[in-house]
C-alpha cells in the first residue's frame, strides 16, 4: 500500500512506523507487527505502533531510526506491506529447533540485528537458543565473520597491532590501562577498546571517563594512536560491530552469558581494529569461570577462531578467587591505576599487570619479556605513557589538574573488626552488586575500598569502606552488606 511519509522526529530506538487505526484495519496490521518498506528500490523491515492524532489516514510516521538506513524525504511516498515471512524469524526458529545454521543464515541475522531490524524479543529468542543448543566450530567462525563484516574496520598500517582483553567477573582487576601503558612505552602500537561495565562496579571505558573523553570517531581515534601509540576509548562510539551491543543489551535482561556470542564478540572486535597479536586474559575460581578445565575448554576455542583468522593469540590462566586491587568503582580504581605508576599501589594489581604485559610483549617477539615490563614500570616511563594517552584524548596538557580533581564520594561507611578473625572469602559477584547499590559505575565516585584480602585480619583494623554520593543508597548498602556478606569473616 502506498502511504505518504511523515518525519516524527522521534528516537523509537530501532526502525518503528506509525500508523492511524484506519489505516492499520485497512492493511490488516496490528501493533509490534513487522511491516516491509520499500523507497527508491531498497527495502527495509520495521515494526509497527498505532495512534490516533500523530498522523492523517493513509500517512506514515518514520521513526529517526528507520531514516538512517533509509533516507526518505518528508512528503514522499512509500511502499508499505505485510512481512508475515520474515527471514531473520524463520532462522530464529531453525535455532531454537536445535538445527544448525549456514553460513548464509547466520549473516542474514546478524545483518538484520545490526540494522536494528530485530525486536528485542526475537533477539532473546536467539541468545536463548544459542544457549541451549550451542554453536559448532562452522557456526562459531559465521558468527565472527558476520560481525565483521557489519561493521566498521581500522588500519593503522602497522606491522604488529597488539591488544589484550580479560573475559571478566573479577572485582577490580583494573589491568588494562596499566598494561596498555606498559607496552606502549615500549613501542607497541595498542589501540585499546572497551566496553563499559555490564554487571560489574566499573568497565575500562568507565574507569578512563573519570579522566578522560573516551568516545571518539574512527578517524579521531586513528590520530590518537598514530600519535601516542595507544589509546583507552569506548568500543560503543566506532561501530566496530553494531550487533554485539544489541545482543550483550538483550543478555544483560536475561542475565545470559552465552559463549559463541562471547568468543565472537571479543574476537570480531580484535580483528576489526587491525589486531594480529591478541592477548586473552581467562580468570577462574571465582568469577564467571569457576574451574581451570572449564577455563581452558574456553581457551581453546578463542585459539582455534584465532588460528581460523590468522591471528597470533596467546591465553593466559589467571587465579580470580577475589578482587584485583584494593579501590572497586570508576574512580576509585582509577587511584589504584595512577597509584602503581606511581611507584606505590596494590602490589597484586601491579604483578599482575607486569605478568599480562610480560605475555603481550613475548607474543610480539620481545625479549626478555618480564624484566622490560617491570623496567618500564618501575622506571615511571609507562606513567609518562599513560599521561600522553590521556593529554591526547582530550587535546589538553593538563593531566595533573585531573588528577587533582578527582574526588571520592561525598558519603561513606568503614568497618572495623571487633576481634581477631580471618577472612575466608571475597565473593566477586556480591562485591561487584554492593559497588552497584552504593551508585556505581554511573556515579563515578561510588564503590567500595579494600583493606585486607583473604587471610588474617586482626581487632580494631579496617575491613573495608563504602562510598556514595547518596545517604539513601549508602544505607541501602550498609544493608546489603550485612545480609548477605560479600565478605566471609570466621
């Protein structure tokens, strides 16, 4: 049916039309139906929403969404027609029948998801089956593939591109900068991009925030490594691989960690940022992976993707029964961060970091890996590093002045221990929760600090401080943290 198109100027969030209810009936199309749209002969899916007084009879209103991908002038007519035989839905239910997936499918999806051409609901659909039903080594390599090639690609025009990335779930465990800046003072070229925190208190792009801008556009970011060497931005400003974001926002509402789209989404990043030399940091015991065997299970198969795209990789085994660092939060690590460069700081964040460096650098041929690392370290030249990275990201020289600036959250709550006792345990997960109820990662100055890790603890020292920008959600955490004891003391 022809209607005439009418520019709403709204943000729906992904590719929406409106129509009048009249012309719903007409059609015979009813609300969250998926509709096709023909303009100029290209065609794309949307989904539909109803109102009275939006719109005339025989209008439609675009969302800004669905104008991105096509442009369609106000006033124009478009073709609008029933999508009953969606592929992407056909392929969602191959999968979720247990079948596996072509190639081809597998592109079809993650094309439609990238262009925001899926529901939310169909997307879960899919993470669940993947879920339940896996994907062989075939579908795993279409899956990095196709999120690839959706997206954007950056040459740096180097020989070696090397980066590092941790699967996650530990508390702290605030490495990346620390490494980033090691390497790079040795020569590296380490164009680093992360993802904000999903679960955690703090991801690197929220730690890096507290100093520094961290979304940039590809060609700002290429100048920036061009000039430093380095970088430490957000994933989410390049469209490296629109998809993941999507897929990771519809797994955090089912609380799913489902592996193919793990491995994929680390992997196809890598590739899509030049990356030939890729680090891969696998905590176990405590985080997301509770064993070592199930820890390298997974290692294997980032090796075998990796071998499939001609990547050199190497996987680490790190022990992560509990935090890394003493600070837990966006600016609280950011002091442990700036502490080890200093020469001072949590020394199990600052051997941990030389030993990730010391890996990254003998993948890329270096010798004497491990001494150089600590050199560079110890010597203040990863700090200098560190400055220039950020100096570079907000074209500023005045990396001192936001050191100075930062601040710790205006109210807070420190434990004592009565008596002699010992700390058996750290949960991760229950730390990473009590930083979230105190504000954190979206109140920077929110979180908790450390002062003893597992082991004896003796009367009268401190077990650990929280802090909040909010009196309300510092009780609220207080509360937590008596009832559920992210801290096992006996």
């Amino acid at each position: 049916m022809k209607l005439k198109a009418k520019n709403l100027r709204w943000l729906a969030g992904r590719p929406v039309i409106i129509l009048t209810p009249e012309t719903a009936k007409e059609m015979n199309i009813h609300v969250n139906e998926r509709v096709g749209i023909v303009h100029n002969k290209k065609k794309i899916y949307a989904v539909v929403d109803i109102f009275s007084n939006l719109i005339k009879d025989n209008e439609v209103g675009i969302s800004e969404e669905l104008l991105t991908f096509l442009p369609i002038k106000n006033g124009s007519y478009v073709d609008v027609f029933p999508a009953d035989l969606f592929s992407g839905g056909r392929i969602i239910k191959k999968k979720l029948m247990g079948e596996r997936l072509s190639e081809e499918e597998i592109h079809t999806l993650i094309s439609e998801i990238s262009h925001n051409n899926l529901t939310e609901a169909e997307i879960a659909f899919f993470v669940s089956a993947e879920q339940f039903h896996g994907m062989d080594k075939k579908e795993l390599i279409a899956l990095t593939k196709s999120m690839i090639k959706t997206g954007n690609k950056i040459n740096f025009n180097k020989k070696i591109i090397a980066d590092k990335h941790c699967i996650g779930g530990i508390a702290g465990n605030r490495t990346t900068p620390l490494v980033v800046s090691i390497c790079a003072a040795a020569g590296l070229t380490i164009p680093k991009t992360s993802s904000r925190a999903i679960t955690s208190a703090a991801g690197t792009a929220d730690t890096m925030e507290t100093l520094t801008r961290v979304d940039f556009p590809q060609d700002k970011l290429v100048k920036i490594v061009n000039k430093v060497g380095a970088c430490l931005v957000w994933n989410g400003s390049l469209n490296l691989s629109p998809s993941d974001d999507k897929i990771i926002h519809v797994e955090r509402l089912l609380n799913l960690d489902v592996e193919p789209q793990l491995i994929a989404s680390i992997m196809s990043k890598k590739i899509a940022a030049g990356s030939n030399r890729v680090l891969i940091d696998i905590p176990y015991g405590g985080g997301k992976i509770n064993s070592l065997e199930k820890a390298k299970e997974l290692g294997r198969k980032f090796e075998f993707v990796a071998k499939k795209f001609k990547i050199r990789l190497k996987v680490v085994y790190t022990l992560g029964n509990q935090p890394i660092g003493d600070g837990i939060g966006p600016v609280l690590e950011m002091f442990d961060i700036i502490n080890v460069l200093r020469g001072d700081g949590p020394e199990d964040l600052k051997e941990k970091s030389i030993s990730l460096s010391a890996s990254l650098l003998a993948l890329c041929d270096y010798k004497t890996p491990k001494k150089l690392a600590r050199e560079l370290l110890e010597s203040g030249k990863a700090y200098e590093k560190f400055k220039e990275i950020v100096n570079a990201q907000n074209e500023a020289n005045d990396f001192e002045k936001r050191i100075e600036k930062l601040k710790l959250a205006k109210f807070s709550k420190t434990f004592i221990v009565n008596k002699d006792k010992i700390i058996r345990k750290i949960d991760n997960k229950k730390i990473n929760l009590l930083c979230r109820v105190l504000g954190a990662p979206q109140t920077k100055t929110a979180g908790v600090f450390l002062y003893k890790k597992i082991g004896r603890i003796t009367k009268g020292e401190k077990l650990i401080t929280l802090y909040s920008e909010s009196e309300y959600k510092l009780r609220d955490a207080i509360k937590y943290f008596q009832e559920f004891e992210p801290i096992v003391l006996k």
